[in-house]
C-alpha cells in the first residue's frame, strides 16, 4: 500500500519581535510624568506627607537638643544670664512705673493749681464787676414820695448790703457798684460813678436772700432812713437775679503787687 503523509498540525513559529528601538524607553517615561495615573498620584502625595513630617521632626529634635551638648558649668552660666537679664528688666519697669507715678502726681498738682487759679480769678473778676453774673438776692426798689433821695442815705444802704453778704450789686441796670464806687448828688438824681440816674432807684443785688433784706430792714436800718427821709422802699427776695453790667478793667496808676510776700 502507498505510504500516506500526514498532515503537519504543530503550530506555526512565532515570528520574533523587532528590538526596541533606543527612544522607546524614554518615550514611556516622558509620558509617564506627564500623564500620571490615579495611583502614581496618590504615592506621589504619600511621599510628599512623609518628607514634610520628617522635616518637622528634624527641626523640633535640632531645637530641642539646643542646650544638650553644654556642659554643667555652661547651663549655669546661661542660667545665670537668664537671671540677670530678668532682674534688670524687673528693675526698668520698676523705674518706668515710678517716673509714670511722678508724672500722675505732678500732672494732678498743676491741675489742681490751674483749677484753683481759675476759681480765684473767677472770684476776683465778680468782685471787680467785670463779668455777668446770676444768682439769688433781692431787688431794692427806692421810690421819691416827698424828697429826693439823699447820698450819705443811698452810700449807708451800699455799705450794709455789703457787710450783709452782697456779692455784686448794680443800680438801674447801668452801673455795676464795685469797691471804688462813688456817688455824688446832681440836679434830677444822682451821680453813681459819673452815670447820672433818676428815681425810682432799683438796686439788683446778689447773695443770700434773708440775709441781706435783713441788712435793709433791722431797727434804724437803711429802709428806716429811706422812709424818714420821704421815699418808700419796696423789698423783693428773688432765687434767680440776674446783674448784667459790667465795667471796664482798669491798670492801678501807683498800686504794685508785693513782691516780697
């Protein structure tokens, strides 16, 4: 019988895979970087915490072995320049809260002086009729009935208003009665400091009110001599009086202040 050929059935030889070319490596690379994938950047964030953490680690170990190489005697060397460093900054705020006291103290001092120099000009200015000033008292009103007023009758009720307490006093508000007042007879009035004025008489005076209408009103007073002399005499006690006349400052000629007291 005839040989017959079976057929061959093994597999075919895989044909072999060209080399790789030199760029093919670097290619992956370079697209690797710029491309990454999920888990490329999640260890890449990984990494990044890790060399943070390490860093801090090494820093707090550098601080905190700061003094772990000195010696005994150097740790009490720096000991003792951290002691006295502290006393002299304990003494410089001592010094800086005393001088801060000395400044309270004086500024308080110079306030109150300032204080005190104003109410005593303040005072002096009332008594001299230089400023408007407002207060209880009484207003006198002198009325001619049968004789004009008389001068040494009109000077005698200045003079008890006074010694009863008047702080300022003025007549027919025009003239502001001070120290130097003067008055003088004229022919239709009278003269009370060169201003000519004309009864009735109206005398505004600041003080306490009882006070002074009893300096107007005891046995053979002024309101009595007013009376006697023909005029009548009316007394208003007032809480609020108001004394607007004022006069003009003047420079002493031959009165000096006294150096020596």
């Amino acid at each position: 019988m005839p040989e017959t050929s079976m057929p061959d059935t093994s597999a075919p030889e895989a044909e072999p895979r060209p080399p790789a070319g030199p760029g093919t490596g670097r290619q992956r690379l370079r697209t690797a970087l710029m491309k990454p994938s999920r888990a490329q950047a999640i260890v890449a964030v990984l990494l990044a915490v890790v060399g943070f953490a390490a860093v801090t680690q090494v820093r707090a170990n550098e601080v905190d072995n700061t003094y772990a190489g000195l010696r005994e005697q150097d740790l009490i060397d720096v000991l003792n320049g951290l002691a006295g460093t502290t006393q002299r900054a304990e003494s410089e705020i001592a010094r800086l809260e005393s001088t801060r006291r000395d400044l309270q103290s004086s500024t308080d001092s110079r306030q109150a002086a300032l204080a005190q120099a104003q109410d005593r000009a303040d005072t002096l200015a009332i008594l001299a009729g230089l400023v408007p000033v407002t207060g209880p008292g009484i207003r006198i009103t002198v009325t001619e009935e049968s004789a004009p007023v008389d001068v040494d009758t009109m000077l005698d009720t200045i003079q008890e208003l006074r010694a009863a307490g008047a702080e300022a006093m003025q007549v027919n508000g025009k003239v502001r009665i001070v120290a130097q007042s003067s008055v003088e007879e004229a022919t239709g009035g009278i003269y009370v400091d060169g201003t000519l004025l004309s009864a009735p008489y109206v005398i505004d005076v600041i003080g306490e009110p009882h006070t002074l209408t009893g300096g107007m009103t005891f046995l053979q007073g002024p309101k009595a001599q007013f009376e006697e002399d023909g005029q009548s005499v009316q007394i208003d006690e007032l809480q609020s009086l108001d004394i607007e006349s004022v006069r003009e400052p003047q420079q002493p000629d031959y009165a000096q202040p006294d150096s020596s007291q």
